[in-house]
C-alpha cells in the first residue's frame, strides 16, 4: 500500500514510522487494563460491508423461564441483564445526563464499588459525532474520574490526533466521546466479569443514545463482544461495519495492546480509515432531534 504526503503525517502522529505489515502470533497480554486480543490472521483487506449484530432482547420484555442449561458465559450475562431489566434498567433508559451522572456515581449494583476510588462516567462533546467505547478503568482512570488517561490513553489520543479528532476541543463532528464498558476499575486490572458487565451496560447504552454519536469505534475484546453480543476474537469481527442500535459500528483493537504489540498499529489504522469512511458516507444526523427525549428502546440490529 503507497501513502500520500497527509496520510504519512498521520501515521507519524500514530507513531508509525515503518509500514512494512508484518505479522507476529502476539502472545496474549496483561495489559494496564488486562487486555487480551487475539492477532488478526493476515488477509487482503476486505470491502467494507454492513452486518447486523444478532437480536437482543427488548428491555422492558420479562425475561423467558428457562429450562436447566449449561452456565455459559452468555448466560450469566442474560441472568445479570434480567435481574438489572427488573431493577433499574429501565429507570436508567430515561435519565437526562445530570440523573445519569448521578446513578453512575451512586451506583452500588456490583463489588466493583468496594474498591473503586472514583467512578468514571465519560468524557467529551454530548453531541460529538464519534464514540469510543473502551473496557474498563485502569489505575489512572480510577484515581482521575477520566477514562484513558494512562499510557494507553495517550496513544488513542495520538490515534484520534491522526484522523483530526479531539476529546477536548472542536465542534461536535471532529470531536469524541470516550466511555468504557465498565465504569469502575476491576481490582488488579483483572478481567471483566461477564456479570459486572452486564450490571453496567445500561449506563453505556443510555449514553450512547444521549449522544446519537454517528459511529461507534469499539475498542478491545470486551467492548466489543459485549456490544455485539459475540464471542467473535477482534481480528475476526474487525474490517467490516458493524451496527449498534441502528449506529454504524468499527471494531478495533485496544491501544494498550497496541503498545505491546507495535505490528497491530497498521491494522488499527485501517480501521481508523474505515471509519473514517463509514461517516464520510453515512447520511447526515437529525440534528431537531432532541438527545434524551425518547425512552430506551434497546437491541442491536
Ligand atoms: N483502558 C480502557 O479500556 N479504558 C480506560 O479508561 C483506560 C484504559
């Protein structure tokens, strides 16, 4: 692939100097936020496609009896999100952003509050046109209240600097919101429980349709199997477009194992392009569409 003279100063920014793709079996990584992906297996780059991500559940739907199974993963996820469905779920779905804030900060659903030292709700334009949903806080993030706000923090910056995006300034169409998935750090940086994810996603899910952001990159094997309801690993799920909740979906892999794994940039940039691309060729937001009017109606599709 031959770059131009922006392209190359964008790559420099990402701290690309070569761009020689070169593809290493990356062992799997405790990271700051103990990130784990899978390498992606060498591929010619796909086109972009569009898929829907399987069906979720309504919200407001009592949750089916089930008959004795296996306990899978997904299905302590369904187990959590049933029980938050009949708690607070739906309270969540109508908040304003000073109420979300709020629950966010009071929230007591999980042992994660035993050892957080701050919440860390998001940061960011209300109305940015991008999203970035990461994992979960690290020891940074946790002490700050801000997510990525530790090494891994700088490079997304350096990543969003790259395409011309901003979590601080800017007008709202180059400028981010960055959220986790889960909003208080796990003990030790461990990985998140599928319960503990489930318990948070209502948060996300009603930020996001505060924002109405008009793409979504995901970032890490947990947001974006949690997003997508799919146990897919990131170099499978990457390359195409995704949806979530109606809003276009890039996958990519988390910039703390990108500082592990250096090769794995390259692909983080064509991921950046793709959505880059997929915005450039999405129809504009409703921009008389007041954020928060509506109630939660969730479900990927
Ligand atoms: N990693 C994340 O996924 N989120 C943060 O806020 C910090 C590190």
């Amino acid at each position: 692939m031959s770059w131009n003279e922006r392209q190359r100063a964008m790559l420099e920014a990402m701290g690309l100097k070569l761009w020689t793709p070169v593809v290493v079996e990356a062992p799997l990584i405790e990271s700051d936020v103990a990130v784990a992906e899978a390498p992606a297996p060498p591929a010619p780059p796909a086109p972009p496609r569009v898929v829907a991500a399987p069906a979720r559940p309504p919200i407001a739907a009592p949750a089916p009896a089930r008959a004795v199974a296996p306990v899978t993963a997904a299905a302590a996820v369904d187990a959590a999100l049933a029980q938050a469905r009949g708690v607070a779920r739906e309270t969540i779905a109508r908040l304003d952003w000073p109420g979300l804030r709020d629950e966010v900060a009071a929230c007591r659903a999980c042992s994660l509050c035993e050892s957080r030292k701050n919440t860390v709700f998001g940061v960011g334009n209300e109305r940015a046109h991008w999203m970035v949903v990461g994992e979960a806080p690290g020891e940074q993030e946790d002490l700050q209240g801000e997510p990525f706000v530790g090494a891994a923090g700088k490079l997304l910056d350096s990543m969003l600097r790259a395409v011309g995006l901003s979590r601080g300034e800017g007008t709202p169409e180059r400028q981010v919101y960055i959220a986790n998935t889960l909003k208080c750090r796990p003990p030790r940086n461990r990985n998140p429980d599928p319960s503990e994810l489930a318990q948070c996603e209502p948060f996300l899910q009603r930020q996001i349709e505060l924002i109405q952001p008009r793409i979504i990159l995901a970032m890490g094997r947990f947001a974006v199997q949690q997003l997508l309801r799919s146990q897919e690993p990131i170099g499978k799920l990457r390359g195409r477009v995704h949806r979530y909740q109606g809003v276009p979906l890039v996958v990519t892999y988390h910039p703390a194992y990108l500082l592990r794994n250096l090769p794995d940039k390259a692909r983080a940039w064509e991921d950046l392009c793709l959505a880059l691309k997929t915005l450039e060729e999405s129809p504009p937001r409703d921009e008389s569409a007041a954020p928060g009017a509506t109630p939660s109606t969730a479900g990927t599709d």
